[in-house]
C-alpha cells in the first residue's frame, strides 16, 4: 500500500449566568422589604413652618397620622412641583378652620402595626428561606455539571436495571462465540434449575469474567445471560463508581449488592471493570487511602459476603485482565474466566448473517467470500460493514444490499472512502501503478503468499494513494519463517519496483516499511525464528487486547545486536522483492500500463494478463 504522507465547541454557561439569578433575587428583596423611594424623599419642617406654608397658599392636601402622631402634608412651589413634608402633630384647635379657610384637603388615617411575630417572618425568615432556596438549586445546577447528583443520593450505585424480559437478547442474537456461550449456559441452568445442582452439592459461580478486545461482545453475551435465563439484569460501567469524594464509590457497591440480594436470583453485570478493580500499589508514598483502593476493598468485601446459593450472579467485561487485583480473580470471586477472542472464519460468516437479518439482501449473497476478505474483525467492526454496505445501497438508488456493496464496505472500513476530488499528476499516478502491481507480482510469484484479490490506484481517506488486497482462502492460525520471510518480501515490492522503474525512491512506502520491520523484530525477539538467539523471548507483550505493545526484555547489547538481525531480514527481503520484479519486468510493465488505465482491477484479470 502507498501513502499520502503529505471536537466539542459547544459554548459553555459561565458562572457569571448564576450571579445574574442572585442579583435579580437581592434586587427584588430589596423592593419588598427596604423603604420606597418616595418614602426616603419626604421631608421634615417644623410645626411653625407648616402653618406658614399653609397661609401662604402652598399646601395641598394633609394627612393626619394618629399612629405615628405626625402630619405628612404635599406642597406646591413657585415651579408647581410638588414636595412632600412631615411635621408633628402640635395640640392645635383652629388648625381644621385654617386648613378650610385655605381650601386644603384634609384627613385622617390609622397605620396599623404589624405583629411583632409576623415583623420577624416578613423582616429575616422569607429573606433566609429565599438565599437558601437559590443556593439548593444553584448546588444542583452545579453538580449536574460535574456529572453527579444531588448529596443525599450519592451512595446510590445507579445501575441501570431491566427487568426479566427486557434485555430483548438471547444466545439465537450472539453468533462467532460458541465457546464462551457453552461456558455461560451452565450459568443460565444454574438459574433455571437450582435443585439439580443443590442436590449433589455443588455451588453456582459466583463470578465470570469475560475477557477479550473491544468489539468483540462482551456486553452483548451478558445481556444474553440475563434474557435466556430470564432474571432482574443489573448493567452498571466501572466508572460510574469513580466519586470526587472518597468513601463514595465503596457505598455505591454496599448499595448494588443490597439491591441484587432483594431481587435474587439476577444477574449483575460490570462493564470496564478494570476502572475501579487495578493492582492495588502500596509503594505510592502519599500515606492516605485513595478511593478507588477503598472501593475495590469493599467489591471484595461483598462477593465474599453474599451467598451463592441465591442465585446472584457476578459478570464482568475487561480488555485488560492482566491489569486486575490478583484478589478479584482467586477463585470464590471471579471463579472462571471467559476469553471473548476475535471471531474465526466460520464465526465472522455467522455474525454477517446475524446483523443482515433485518436488512434486505440481494438472494445470491457470498458471505462467506466477505469473512475471507475480513480476517482480524471484530463483531462490532462486521456489523459496521453491514450498515455501511446498506448505505451504499440506498446511495446507489437501489432498495436492497448487493454483493458489491459488502465488497466496497470491506474496503470503506479497511482504507477509508474513496477520495474523489484527489487528483494526481500522471507522474504520481505512474509510480502509484507500478508501486501497486510491485506489491502484487512479488506475492504472486511466491509459493506461500496470499492470493490477490483486488487492486486499485484509486485515493481513500484513510491517506493511501492506492492498495493491493490478499485475501486467504481458509482460516491460517499459524504462520511459518517462510511464509513470515514472504510477506516482508511482499511489503517491500512496492518501494522495490519504485527504484527498478523509476531509480528512485518516494515517501509512498512508510506503511510498508512500518509493517515489514514489526514482523521481522516479532520474528527475532518472540517467535524464535533467529539462529542467533534460538527460541529465547527477547520481548514481552503488554495489553494483548488493547494493540499488543511491546516492551524489550534484555540488554541493551543485545538490543543492539536484535536491530542488526532485523535490518538484515528486512535487507533480505527487499534484495528477494527486486530480484522477482527484474525476472518479471515485461509483465511488471504491462501490468502497470493496465493498472493505469483501469484504476481498479480484479485478482483475476491480474493473474489472467501474468499467466498469458
């Protein structure tokens, strides 16, 4: 294959938007229970001037207070604006004839005062229950946002449960997997007929631990546990156990055990249980008892407590079990260990037609060429290819699934989609076509090499220019020195007729060349096919599951004299690759000038023109 080598910003509530709530709150206490405006803007005269004002024609209108024992009185200046005053009330008898005298509105008025017991509510409690009503519903605004819930509830584990029939998945619904089911099954007859096993003795396992990579179905043979035995399904992920504070996660266990004692028998199921079930480490030097430590002591705790004779049984999915706490696995917790691997071929044909069932096909579908064409994939990667090849279907105006849209989601899937605006130069697209028929013509002209099956010059999103595809005609689990020493000669066809053809080299090849020294160090320091360190493992394998990284396990002058092997094994192969292409070059030519007009040719039309 040749390569190109050439999130979330959803706006965020500030804080600022909760200050705006407390403002408008102050603000409306601030009108309900502090003096009004016009109340602070009245003024205080004397007695003396009030009668003045009154004889000289200012005065308006007059009340008579007889709580306060005032007079609060409007008078009109020289402008006609209008001012408002107050003055004691003076023992005064001809005040009502000078107030008449004068035409000015007079009367009075009685204020009652309001209970001391009812002052006290309207003063300080209504203004306290206000503040702390906002701040209740500010702290669970807040910890809405940082994924929690409310205080009181933080003890509670939070498992999603469904109820006998609810999971709507049996084993019919699981396909690739017959060896984990058949381990699982006894589970579910456990479930269904206690007494059988009571009566010689034996005891339910109290745990299984379904280990595997990702996509492989682990989840989905859980939730085929719980619907074939048709009990309460606990599903709660690992790391909804993870609290910001300690002591949280372990209550949230207390509480899924106690809810799975009252509905027994049921089944509970822990995704990811790697989050809160690590090695625990006591060289960590900070002295303090961290959470996820104090949660998995108290996991511990509980499958130790519970009976197994309830019919309460523990599963959980990981991808990586080398990563757990040796205590989590002794038998009489995680009694058994199921390994969920990537399907074989037979299994991946099965899981096609699983996920084709309710998707309409074309009758004359091969899925059996689909599996071939698929080695490697996980079930969730097969049921991509089968929505992908549906929406090809419909982009191509057509109501059912044909051959050549599996074919093309293979390939979607593997490369990417085709990049149609990507435009090459003739020179590029020369050294494409020839870099690809390299790739193919050393691989045919090998005994033990993989048959081609397409090749196209044809850019994809995924960065390469072009590829050439091998597909096995049966399921391989072995692979021999020779046929390890073929593939690298395979990788470096490409690179190989780039510098036959052309006398020089491109940046097309770094997949290639990443690929053929991988597997001529994996041949050196893990499969023992070197003369020169025999069968002695010069490397360790870290999380198998999860990309198989490597870490070197010796010397560092041995880990020089590993590198001097693997340029000398990658050296071989490309000095093979160029020595097949040169007694090949007629056909390498012809191949490259077909390739260039097509585009896309089949294996068979490549192998038809190289045996003519």
């Amino acid at each position: 294959m040749i390569e190109n080598n050439q999130g979330d910003n959803r706006p965020k509530k500030s804080i600022i938007y909760y200050y705006f709530i407390i403002l408008v709150a102050v603000m409306l206490l601030n009108a309900l229970f502090f003096p009004s405006v016009m109340e602070a803007r009245v003024k205080e005269v004397g007695y003396s001037d009030f009668i003045t004002m009154v004889d000289e024609n200012k005065v308006t209108e007059v009340v008579m207070d007889s709580t306060k024992q005032e007079l609060v009185f409007s008078a009109t200046d020289e402008d006609g604006k209008t001012t408002y005053y107050k003055t004691g009330a003076f023992p005064d008898e001809g005040l009502m004839q000078r107030l008449t005298d004068h035409n000015v509105k007079y009367s009075s008025e009685t204020v009652k005062q309001n209970s001391s017991l009812l002052s006290v509510i309207l003063t300080w409690l209504l203004p306290i229950f206000i503040f702390i009503g906002i701040g209740q519903l500010i702290s669970k605004m807040m910890m809405k946002k940082m994924g929690g819930g409310p205080a009181m509830t933080f003890g509670k584990a939070n498992a999603k449960i469904y109820a006998e029939t609810e999971t709507g998945v049996t084993f019919d619904d699981v396909a690739g997997e017959e060896e984990s089911k058949d381990a699982l099954t006894e589970i579910v007859d456990f479930l269904h007929n206690p007494d059988k096993y009571a009566q010689i003795g034996a005891k339910l396992p109290k745990g299984a631990l379904l280990v595997g990579p990702p996509g492989t179905g682990k989840t989905l043979l859980a939730k085929a546990v719980a619907g074939e035995a048709k009990v309460p399904f606990f599903s709660i992920s690992g790391s909804e156990f993870v609290e910001m504070f300690v002591g949280m996660g372990a209550a949230k266990v207390r509480d899924l055990f106690k809810q799975a004692n009252e509905k027994a028998p049921c089944i509970v199921f822990i995704d990811e249980i790697d989050t809160i079930g690590k090695k625990r480490d006591s060289g960590n030097g900070m002295g303090g008892n961290d959470e996820r430590e104090q949660t998995l002591n108290q996991l511990l705790t509980e499958m130790d407590g519970f009976d197994g004779r309830k019919g309460v049984v523990i599963l959980a999915a990981t991808n990586r079990p080398e990563s757990l706490d040796p205590a989590l696995l002794r038998p009489g917790r995680f009694d058994r260990r199921i390994p969920v691997e990537l399907p074989d071929l037979n299994g991946r044909e099965a899981i096609l037609k699983v996920h084709a069932r309710d998707v309409k096909m074309d009758s004359n579908i091969d899925f059996g060429a689909i599996a071939r064409a698929t080695s490697g994939a996980s079930g969730a990667e097969l049921a991509n290819i089968v929505n992908e090849a549906a929406l090809r279907a419909v982009r191509m105006g057509r109501n059912v699934v044909k051959q050549e849209d599996l074919e093309e989601s293979v390939e979607t899937v593997i490369a990417g989609y085709q990049r149609k605006n990507a435009v090459l130069s003739p020179y590029e697209k020369k050294v494409v076509a020839y870099h690809e028929i390299g790739h193919a013509l050393v691989a045919a002209k090998q005994s033990n090499s993989a048959p081609v099956t397409k090749i196209t010059i044809i850019p994809r999103t995924s960065g390469a220019l072009g590829y050439t595809m091998q597909v096995e005609e049966g399921e391989k689990y072995l692979m021999s020195k020779e046929e390890a020493q073929n593939k690298i000669a395979t990788l470096t066809g490409g690179r190989s007729a780039e510098e036959l053809i052309f006398n020089t080299i491109t940046t097309g090849a770094s997949n290639d060349i990443e690929q053929a020294t991988k597997l001529a160090r994996a041949m050196i320091t893990r499969y023992g096919m070197s003369r020169e360190f025999d069968m002695v493992a010069l490397e360790t394998v870290n999380n198998q599951y999860l990309g198989g990284d490597t870490s070197l396990a010796c010397s560092a002058e041995t880990s020089s004299l590993i590198d001097k092997e693997v340029v000398a094994t990658v050296k071989a192969g490309h000095e093979k690759a160029i020595s097949i292409l040169r007694e090949n070059i007629d056909k390498l030519h012809e191949l490259a000038s077909y390739l260039l007009e097509k585009e896309t040719i089949t294996g068979e039309e490549f192998m038809e023109i190289l045996n003519k």
